[in-house]
C-alpha cells in the first residue's frame, strides 16, 4: 500500500513551524527533507524518523516499525503534538549525516 497524498499534506501542515521541510516521492512513498537532510519518511500512512539519539531520548515509548521489507527500524512519530515534533526534527538535525552533491 502507498501512502495517500492527504496524509502528506497532514504531516506538511504539522510540520509547517519549521522552514524548510520538503520532500521526494520514491515509488509511491516519500523521503521526507528537513534543511536538506533526510529525517525520515511517509510509508503505508506512517511518519517514521530516523532513530537518532535525539528522537529516541525525546520519544522514549515512541513504537519502532519497519517502513518496508529489508529495511531497518525507524520511530513511529507522534505527530498530533505539533511542538513536540517539531522540536524533535531540531534536535536531531545536527545528527543528521550532511546532504549529499547532487551529480551533474
């Protein structure tokens, strides 16, 4: 099952505090950018985060889940606490690894 573009549109507008929150569809999903590193994804209508330390210490009971097969675990975002959120993606963003060159 892929992800819905309304509940793209939900996690955008949850997340719309923070500057510069984009994303990439990759087959049917999306990678989800914040300031150009990739904090995580939407997959089957979840918004899992990359399990930094950050995420984890602010998101201690947070459930992890596999966003699809052969993949490592990631955190099951609370995404109704818009503050709570959006102070996670900052935390963690300078754990994040450094965006990639795009090749020409």
């Amino acid at each position: 099952m892929s992800s819905s573009k309304e509940y793209l549109d939900y996690i955008l507008e949850q997340l719309s505090d923070l500057d510069r929150v984009s994303y990439r569809i990759m087959m049917g999903e999306y990678v989800m950018y914040y300031r150009d590193k990739v904090i995580g994804g939407i997959y089957d209508n979840r918004f899992l985060l990359k399990p930094t330390k950050s995420v984890v210490a602010m998101m201690p009971d947070a459930a992890r889940e596999i966003p699809y097969p052969g993949a490592k675990e990631m955190i099951l975002a609370d995404i109704d606490d818009r503050a709570l959120i959006s102070n996670v993606i900052k935390a963690m963003y300078d754990e994040l690894p450094a965006a990639k060159k795009k090749k020409q």
